[in-house]
C-alpha cells in the first residue's frame, strides 16, 4: 500500500525545511561554480528541496538516489539550464511528489524501482526529475523533484485535479505489479491539513463546530422540523436542492456540502438517527463569556482600540487566546472568528513583531519591510563573496581557511532566515491587517446586536399585557 501527494515549490522553502538543512554536507563548491550565472533567489528552493530529499543520512549516502531523464549528480545544473533555455525562471520552481509505503510490506530497492517506474510513467522523457528513497522513519517513503519545465518543448508542467488521481492510479497499479496492497476504496474526509491538524490539537474547526452544533440539536430533538428548526435558531441555513446538499452559516465564507462533514453528518444519517420514538436530551450549556470584556476591555465604544493597526492588533490576539482557550464559554465567537483560531500563531507573530520594533500603521510596517529587503540585498552579496572565497579555499587544500569561511557562511544564512522571515511577516501585516481590523468590528457589531435583543426581551412582556399586535384566529386586529 502507498499514499501519494504532490505540491509546488515556490521560491525559498528554507522556512519549512531548516532542521534539514546543514551547511557543511550541502555545501558544495563545484555546484556554485556551475551557478554562477543564476541569481541566488532563483535557485534557493530547487537548491533546498533537492537538498532535502537527496540528504546523504536518510538516502544510505545516495545508495537510493536516481535520476529520470537526467543524471541525479548534476540534476540542479541541468533543471536549471533547462528552465533558462526556455525562458522560464519564475514562479514554480519545482513540483514535490511523495509516495509512502506501510511499514514492514517492502524493501528499500522495491519502493525506489516502485518510485523510479512512477515517475517515468507519469512524465515519460519530457520533465526531469530525481526519485530519492528515504530511511529515516519506519515507513519507506520515495522523494520525487520533478522540474517545472520540460526539457523537451519547453513547456510547464501543470498540477491539476486529474493529476492526483492519475499518480494514485498509477502507484495503485505498481503496489498490485509488486505484490503490495492497495487501498481499494480510500475515503474522503473532507478535511484540509490545516483542519485536521487543528482537530488532532484539540482545537474547533469550522467543520467541528458545526459537527458539535448538529450532535446538540439532535440531541434536544424529537423529529426532523424539529432539528431542523434548532439549527436555524442558531443561524444555519440548507440547500437540497443540489446535487449534494449544503450547510451554510453566516459568520463562515462559503456553504460546505454536508457528505464532507462525514457520513454521520448527511441528510440521510440525520433523517435515520431521529426516525422512530425518540426521548430528547436536555442539554446544559455553560455560562458564555461576555465579548465585551474579553476585545473591549468593557468598553466596545472605546475608540483608542482602533486608532492604530498595533492596538488593533493587540486587542485582537487577547481575544483570540481567550476563545481559543475556552471554546464552550464562547460559541457564538467560535463561530465568527473559526478562520483567525487557526490563524492564531501567525497573528501572535504579526502582532509580536509591530511590537518589537515599534510599527503602528502601515506605513511604518511597509518602510520596515524596505529596509529588510536593502539588508537581504547585501547579505546575499557578501554570501557570494565569501562562497567565491570559498572555492578558492578549497582549490588552494587551505583546511583552516575554509572551516573559517564555511561559518561565516553559516552566520550570515542564519541572519537571512530572520530577515526573510520578518519580510513576510509584514507581507502578511500588509495583506491580512485591514481583515482583521474588520473581524474586530464585526464582533462589536455582533454585542451590539445581543444588547439590542436583550432590551427587546426585557420589554417584550409590556407589549404581550397591553394587547398590542394581538391578532385572533379570523385576522381581525
């Protein structure tokens, strides 16, 4: 049995990779010379992805390392002269394929013949690629780099729907040709990584509210207009009118179709779980959270929060750890804030770095990603320079000198993942600071609502005793 993906690298993956990433063993001068004349933006994520996979430690020293259409020792130089030939040094640099295998059900030289006739099947002589077979784990897993532009014509390759099954068609048909199992009707979760990330942690997802909030209503129900009449007291509307019906809440982007919920979640596992007599269950909700106090400090009119996108942020995340904290005691936020609780790291880390150094608007956020980028430019010049010493280092056989340059090497690619990372922090200040800016707005205008609601109920018994609006069974006023 194999599970397959596939996914794009675009530009630097360094972020994603850096406890693979060693210096010393990836290093290698003769590669540079060869590179010269590609900038250092245009080969740092082939350069890291092909690292990663064809790492010395997890391959067997590169016993299971092999090239399809190209020659794995000078696979980077060739993919890169390919893509300049055509014309075509940007965007996607490379596609990532991985295949892995059950442990204990395979040999390392089966999974890499399995990975190599993958890959020769799927991109037959027009994409170079590299299949390394790792070890590490106890799950044999095959790497695959497969280059973005043919070699052949020149054109890119295209990750599509059609692709993934089409990679799972052919891996299935090997595993069967091999004498391995194969997973004959795989499910769908319906789950994104994120989501199901989220749920392995313990947290609510938008699919695990609204998953809670259908158990309750069945729960407290007798029959179908019942439930159905509960979830619409919390707001959810239905569609079945389409092929596969849908769920939609306001306070969620889009409606989702219910069969992604899981199988205990369609139409028709609702209508078979209340068919026949049913005894509700009375359920006890803990006492809510008051929104007021958690974003406004008590105080939702106080206009100081918004004066600034730094405040705006602080207030924010505050509020945020509060609801992601206590999920029960606010479900009404969990429901118009689901989308930030998963984005909650990356807001702590754009609000920690407006915080850090002093940047209140936009302004200042995008006049500090201009000085980060000048250091970059710099950084990457005095790398080359010190990489050009480098291989004179190692011409000369001077031990001392290279092991000096190699660290300061080190050094300056260490303070380059900081400025990097801080760039695209304020990418996403830049990108995401006036949605959250409307997220907090939205949850003022939602107390708003509950203050006018509970005002309308607080009178509601002076206007059932006046009479007023009474209407008999015959229509007349």
């Amino acid at each position: 049995m194999a599970v397959t993906k596939i996914w794009a690298i675009r530009g630097r993956i360094d972020h994603i990779l850096n406890y693979a990433e060693n210096e010393e063993k990836t290093l290698n001068p003769n590669f540079n010379s060869e590179q010269e004349a590609y900038s250092d933006r245009d080969v740092q994520g082939l350069y890291d992805v092909m690292n990663y996979a064809m790492n010395d430690a997890k391959t067997e020293d590169r016993l299971f390392v092999s090239g399809v259409n190209c020659d794995p020792e000078t696979a980077r130089t060739q993919m890169l002269k390919t893509k300049e030939r055509a014309g075509k040094m940007d965007g996607i640099v490379a596609y990532h394929m991985y295949q892995s295998f059950r442990p204990g059900e395979t040999t390392p030289e089966i999974a890499h013949k399995i990975g190599i006739r993958l890959a020769e099947e799927l991109l037959g002589s027009r994409f170079e690629a590299v299949v390394a077979t790792h070890l590490n784990t106890s799950c044999l897993h095959n790497h695959v780099v497969i280059n973005s532009v043919s070699g052949i014509d020149g054109k890119k390759f295209y990750d599509q729907r059609k692709t993934v099954y089409e990679i799972r068609r052919i891996s299935d048909r090997l595993c069967r040709e091999f004498g391995l199992s194969v997973i004959e009707h795989p499910k769908s979760h319906g789950k994104s990584y994120v989501e199901w990330q989220a749920e392995k942690n313990g947290e609510y997802t938008k699919s695990g509210i609204i998953r809670r909030d259908i158990d309750e209503c069945l729960a407290i129900s007798m029959n179908e207009k019942q439930f159905y009449r509960e979830m619409q007291a919390r707001s959810y509307t239905f569609n079945f009118d389409r092929k596969y019906p849908t769920i939609f809440h306001p306070s969620f982007p889009k409606a989702r179709r219910m069969k992604t919920l899981g199988e205990d979640y369609t139409p028709e596992a609702i209508r078979e779980k209340l068919r026949g007599f049913k005894i509700p269950k009375p359920i006890t909700l803990p006492e809510q959270d008051d929104p007021e106090q958690i974003f406004f400090d008590g105080d939702r009119n106080n206009r100081d929060i918004f004066k600034n996108r730094q405040t705006i942020y602080v207030h924010f995340v505050y509020g945020i750890r509060i609801v992601r904290e206590r999920p029960d005691e606010n479900r009404e936020l969990m429901r118009l804030l689901g989308d930030e609780i998963l984005k909650f790291d990356k807001r702590v880390e754009e609000q920690n770095l407006m915080l850090d150094h002093k940047l209140f608007t936009d302004d200042d956020v995008s006049k500090y990603k201009t000085e980060l980028q000048s250091e970059t430019d710099y950084l990457i010049e005095a790398r080359q320079t010190l990489r050009n010493a480098l291989k004179r280092a190692v011409r000369s056989e001077d031990i001392q000198k290279q092991n000096e340059l190699k660290r300061s090497i080190k050094k300056i690619s260490d303070r380059m993942k900081i400025v990097r990372r801080d760039a695209a922090v304020c990418d996403r200040i830049l990108s995401h600071g006036q949605t959250v800016e409307q997220k907090l707005t939205s949850v003022k205008t939602q107390i708003e609502k509950s203050k006018g609601k509970e005002e309308r109920n607080q009178y509601e018994h002076i206007g059932r005793r006046s009479g007023t609006g009474r209407q008999d069974v015959t229509g007349r006023r």
